[in-house]
C-alpha cells in the first residue's frame, strides 16, 4: 500500500523522518528470548522482550509470527521508551514478512506511551469475532472489559507525558472490539496507508475505525501538525451504546474529536491544524469522515461511500459538528437512501463545505440534513464499481477537473499526481485516463 509523499509533503510542510538506526533486533514467532536478538538467525520471541531493549535510533524488525499479549489484559506491545527527533525508534515488519500481532485476549495489540515512533506494517487482529450481541449488551456498563473494549493500536497517556512524533503507517487493524486506531491526548500525529475494517462493534466507550480525541500540544506551533492521509475505512460499526449518553453515537470510519478539550478537565483547545485527505471511508455505521467538537482541520479529496449504515445514526457523509475553522473540500460523498449528504451542527462561521459532489437514489432526503456549499453538485461521482472496493472515477465522472486547488494535495490515494490532467478533481482518486 505504500506511496509517494514527497509532494505532498512540499504541499503542506510534512517532514517525515530520517529514522537513523543505532541496533537492529530481530523478533521471529519461532525465536528464543535467550537469543541475543541481533540476527535473523538468533531472533528475539516476544515483541516486548525486544521493545525493552530499544534506545533512541533503533529498530526492531519482526519476521513471522501471531504475537500474543503475555497474559490475559495485557497488550501484546506496549512502547514506553521515547525516540529522539533526530533518532526514532521504529517496529516494522521484515520485508516479506507477514507477522500478526493477535490482541485476542489483551487490552491492546499496539499501544504507545512515547515520542518519536514508528509502526510499519502489521496485520492488528482483535477478537471481535469471538463476542456475541448478547454478551456485548450483558456488559454494556462494564468499563474494563477487555473482551468488549480492547483496541487495535492505540496512543495514550500514563502519565503526565504527552505521546507526540507518532507515525502509524501500512497497517491492516480489524476486528478489534474497541477502537481500530485511536489516539488520546497526544501531538504530531501522522496516520496514513492503513486499513481499519469491522472494528467498534462491542465496545461502551463509542469507538470508531481511526479516531483522534482530544489532542494536546506541546509547543506553540499552529501549523500542520496531525495527518490522516491515503487509509481505507470501512465496515466499523457500533452496536452498543455509549455509555456516557445512552445511545449510539459513533462506529465512524474517521472522527477528529474534540479537539477543543470540552470533555476533560484540562479544557485547553488544541491550536496545532490537521490535515485529512485521500481516505476512503465506506459502509460504516457512523459517519465516513466528521470532525466534533473540533477546530483546525482540513477534509480534502477523500471519498465516502454509503456510510451511516447504523440505523441510530443519520449525520452526514462527510461534515462538522459544532466546529470552527474547518475547510470541507473537494470530497466526494455518497449517501444511502434516506440518509443525508452531511449536516451542520452548531458549527461557526468559519466552517466552510465547497467544491464536494453529493449523491443519493433519494435527492431530497440527502439534501434535508444541510444546505449545499458553494460549487457543491448534487449528481452521480460515477465511480467505477464501489461495491467492490473499486472507487475509482470513469471517464464521465463529473468530478473529473472540477475541484480547487485550494488546500488540495499534490498526490492522490494511488500516488498519482494531482493534478494528472488539466484540473483538480474531486474524491480519493485523480483520473489518469482520457475524460469524455
């Protein structure tokens, strides 16, 4: 699933890392932990025996395995020592390496309490599968219930330390009961070419496929400093209610939330600005992409495809909810029937939605949610053939050439340039062929 960043990164300042390595170990599902962990050949066991080895610049290289946590409860990896700006330490899958971190019977399958870390190239299994309706609403008020609450990867803090330089990249999380990828009160967050699919199904705590609250900053910066870029969302659902409020609220497939910090007691609104684009969000209980609560984020060129499947929820494809200063840009947005294209919470004046193409079998009932934006269609994106994953646009798509440039990035899902052609277009994908 990798791409092309550069251009993007000239676009909008993103600096990924020279991750400069001091040691390298090796972790293998057939290793030893009396292996010294410093070859192929003499490889580590377990992934935290080799993250209690790391120091800033190293690498851990894991081969392939289905790495367990421990014991019951536990995470399968827990990060808690910190890279450097100039060192990060980064796990990472071995090229042509298939490991499977499967958090089952744990809390977590990744969970990070640190700065300056990278993790590349894991398939994150939870045991969703394994819990039934019943036994999800039996313990619907249980707050510690792993079985019903543990999340893929997920950043948090222990302690007074904000987690910040975290880049979460080329992952397959799934079928977590809890959240696919989540951060809590973090900074500098970059989220991209991963997959979060059939996550959030029993958890009380409202989780979603990616999902980034209430971040934190830890210096004064108020440029980008968050990316979600190129993921592929979809069948993440909610099926018990939060229970903070008593009802279904989420099961998102991406959700920038509260971000003004109205739910702590910190209650310090976050100034560093996100940047979301080229994701592909469908059928998902939830919403495919909104921001709650939140302020300083940019939703450009991403495609959302048959969304609000949770007949609890009807908000919107893609949209803000008491929002400021957010730009809602050159999306495309697919709504089912009877459900609406996005709607406008108690949002400010600064929250602008222009540039997207809207669609529905029931017009009426897409429009009811909110008024369309400036340069907004209301037609068929024409997408090649969405119910098979294939959201690519056709030759007479009308979002061919019709987007801005504004805020736009320079690359598309699929690492072709944007523009190919003459103009900008809309959704994930920048056609490449000859537009009729």
């Amino acid at each position: 699933m990798a791409r092309n960043l550069t251009a993007l990164g000239l676009l909008i300042g993103l600096s990924l890392p020279a991750i400069a390595s001091a040691t390298t170990y090796y972790v293998s599902g057939t290793g030893n932990d009396a292996n010294s962990g410093l070859s192929r050949s003499a490889p580590l066991l377990h992934l935290q025996t080799a993250a209690n080895l790391t120091k800033p610049g190293d690498t851990v290289e894991v081969m392939d395995g289905r790495y367990t946590p421990a014991g019951a409860g536990y995470s399968v990896l827990n990060i808690t020592t910190s890279g450097t700006a100039s060192h990060w330490i980064s796990f990472e899958a071995l090229s042509g390496q298939h490991p499977v971190i499967d958090f089952t019977n744990g809390w977590a399958g990744i969970q990070i309490d640190a700065a300056y870390i990278r993790i590349s190239g894991f398939e994150v299994a939870g045991g969703s599968k394994n819990v039934t309706l019943a036994y999800a609403k039996a313990n619907a008020k249980n707050l510690s219930n792993y079985l019903t609450s543990a999340n893929g990867i997920i950043v948090n803090q222990s302690n007074n330390t904000v987690p910040h330089h975290i880049i979460i990249e080329n992952n397959y999380v799934h079928d977590a009961p809890g959240g696919g990828i989540s951060t809590c009160y973090a900074d500098y967050i970059t989220i991209q070419h991963n997959v979060t699919a059939r996550n959030a199904f029993w958890s009380p705590y409202a989780n979603s496929g990616i999902s980034i609250w209430e971040m934190r900053d830890i210096d004064k910066n108020t440029g980008y400093k968050n990316y979600i870029l190129d993921n592929e969302s979809y069948d993440n659902q909610e099926f018990i209610p939060f229970y903070a409020v008593g009802k279904i609220t989420d099961g998102n497939g991406i959700i920038i939330d509260d971000n003004k910090n109205t739910q702590s007691t910190n209650g310090v609104a976050y100034i560093g600005r996100t940047y979301v684009a080229n994701n592909i969000s469908y059928k998902n209980g939830g919403s495919g992409i909104h921001t709650y609560s939140s302020q300083h984020v940019d939703i450009v060129n991403n495609t959302a495809w048959m969304n609000n499947k949770s007949s609890a929820i009807n908000e919107g494809q893609i949209f803000a909810n008491s929002a400021d200063d957010v730009n809602i840009l050159n999306n495309i947005a697919v709504a089912p029937a009877g459900k609406y294209f996005y709607t406008r919470y108690d949002n400010g004046s600064t929250v602008l939605y222009a540039y997207n193409t809207l669609f529905s079998s029931t017009i009426t009932a897409g429009r009811a949610g909110a008024p369309i934006g400036p340069h907004d269609q209301v037609t068929d994106p024409l997408l090649l053939d969405p119910s098979k994953g294939e959201f690519e646009l056709t030759a007479h798509s009308p979002a061919i050439g019709s987007g801005t440039e504004k805020l736009a990035p320079s690359t598309d899902y699929a690492g072709n340039p944007r523009p190919s052609g003459k103009a900008i277009d809309r959704g994930a994908y920048q056609f490449t062929g000859t537009a009729h």
